[in-house]
C-alpha cells in the first residue's frame, strides 16, 4: 500500500481552472469503512456548487470532492464482514472521490452489476441513489403514469428516465434540441420536448397530467410544473438551475392536493443511504444483467482534465455521466 496518493485539490472557490493535481496520505478505513482504490470518479452537479464555494462537506467528512467511485477495496475496517480485500465495487462517498483512494461507508458500497464496466460504474451510486430514493423508494405501482424528466438528456435525466420506462411508466422529458430527444426516446421516453419549440406544460397535460414531476431546473419551472401536474400529483426538486427564489400562486397546490418536496442526498443518515443501496441491489441492479439499464457515459477524461470535465458539464451539452480516471 502506498503512503500517499495523487489528489485533485481545489486552490480556492471559483471557476473549473481552480482545479489542480495534489497529493495527500492514503486515508485509513475507520471500523465501519472501505478503503477503495478508485477505478474512475464520477462528477455530480453538488460537486460543481461544491467548488464553487456554496456546499460544504459534512463533518467529519473529507473536503475532496467526488460523490461517487468505482474500484477494488484494498482494506477493510475492523467491524467490516461483508467485504474483501480486491471486491470490486461502486460506492457512494460523503467526498473524497477525486482521487486514488478513498475511504466509504461499507454499507453504501455495492457490487458492479453484471454486464457493466468497471469505468463506467463510476457513474451509477450518486444518480441511482438519488432518483431512487425520491422517486420510487417505498412508492405503489407507478405503471402506466406518466413522469415528466426535466433535463432528460444528462446524469440525473438520463437515470430517471430509464427507471421510469423500466417500472412501465409513460416517461416524458424535456431537451434542448434534437440529437438530445432522440437520446431521451433510445432512453425509453415516450415524448421528448423540446422545450425552445414547445410548451411542455401544454404537451403533458394533453397527455393528461403529470403523475411525477423531477426537476433540476427551478425558476420559472416551479410554477409550469404545478400546471403540468394532475390531481394528486408529486413534484420532486433536486436542484435549483435557474433559481429558487420565485413567487407563485399556491392555491393549485391546495385545489390539486399536490405533494412538493426535495432533497439533498449527501447529508441524509448513513443507515438511510445504506436502506437505499441494499433497495437498490435487490430491484434495480438485475434490471442491468438483463438488459433492462444500460450506463450512459459521455466522456471519460483524465484527473490532470479535471477543470475541462467540469467546464463539459457546466456547458450543459453532455448527455449521461463525465467520468475521471486516476
């Protein structure tokens, strides 16, 4: 094992080129941890709020950034029974995946499902965790409602998609132009809009309404989303693009007798993100071995590329995940 370990440190908040090479120690696995020697890292929009100075990492939690890794455990901590040393794994991290080796929970851990490379695993936890958990987790029979995917063409997207199409729903999502429709229909949507053209609220309630709704985008979209909504609908926010501070009429909310919510996944328990992996290796990581779900990776660069793969992703033009290989 060596002592230390190439990084890539942020010099200061700011803009992609504050991204540069470092090294640290290789950090040592506490009881309930894996030392895992990473294979490639995913980027994650948190990541890009983190360098920019507005996400702090939780305490006690590495100031690295990187939400997700692929790799081979190279050490377990003492209380670990359900790991070996050279499994090969892809796990979900507090920080840290920005580089050689990183040190995860044991239990957000999970093996590479069957018929994925060990690169483009690196993309799975962060997107799967998170659209399982705010979607589907828990959730009745979705088949047959429709779900409106803001962003259909990246991480997120691309993710919530597949896992609509694949639990029988009628998946609509919005893009930007056509090579990113097409990209959401191979996907599994049945409509992909584009939304310089068309008014998706329009779109989906012709379709009848919006069972689900995920957005990334915020802003304007907040109130179009409660248009597009039926009647007991759930609007789910994961990010706020365009902004988040607006002001809208409310009552639809009442009258339609919507649920609203949103969430951040890093800073949720431990034993949450650990009920959502096993969730998640029991009903979704199959769905990889038949075929069902397939990895959507854009770009594969190099750590020395860090702030030219953060400048692809801000562009907004990437479809599925940017990933970084040490």
């Amino acid at each position: 094992m060596p002592e230390s370990m190439k990084t890539i440190e942020m010099r200061e908040a700011g803009a992609p080129d504050v991204l540069e090479i470092g090294s640290r120690p290789v950090p040592i696995p506490a009881a309930h941890e894996v030392l895992v020697k990473v294979t490639a890292a995913g980027i994650n929009g948190p990541d890009l709020v983190q360098r920019r100075g507005h996400y702090p990492p939780p305490k006690g939690a590495s100031d690295l950034l990187g939400l997700e890794v692929s790799g081979e455990i190279a050490a377990l901590g003492a209380d670990v029974t359900a790991w070996s040393v050279d499994d090969k794994v892809c796990g979900l991290t507090n920080g840290g995946g920005y580089a050689e080796y990183v040190t995860i929970d044991a239990g957000h851990c999970l093996p590479i499902p069957e018929g994925v490379s060990d690169i483009d695993a690196a993309g799975l936890c962060e997107t799967f965790f998170t659209v399982w958990s705010n979607c589907f987790l828990g959730r009745e029979s979705t088949k047959g409602q429709i779900f409106l995917v803001h962003g259909g063409a990246g991480g997120i997207g691309s993710t919530a998609t597949q896992l609509g199409a694949a639990l029988g729903m009628r998946v609509f999502t919005t893009c930007a132009n056509a090579d990113d429709a097409a990209f959401c229909i191979a996907n599994g949507a049945e409509r992909a809009i584009d939304y310089t053209k068309e008014d998706f609220v329009e779109v989906v309630r012709a379709a009848g309404g919006a069972n689900l709704i995920l957005d990334i985008i915020g802003g304007p979209y907040i109130a179009r989303n409660i248009k597009a909504a039926k009647a007991d609908g759930h609007i789910v926010q994961l990010a706020f693009n365009a902004g988040s501070k607006v002001e809208i009429d409310l009552m639809p909310v009442m009258l339609k007798r919507l649920t609203y919510t949103g969430s951040t996944l890093r800073s949720r328990p431990d034993a949450f993100k650990a009920a959502v992996a096993a969730d998640l290796k029991e009903k979704v990581w199959p769905l990889f071995a038949d075929g069902t779900l397939k990895t959507k990776t854009h770009a594969v660069l190099p750590f020395e590329q860090a702030a030219e793969a953060h400048k692809m992703m801000e562009a907004a033009t990437h479809r599925g995940k940017i990933l970084l290989t040490p």
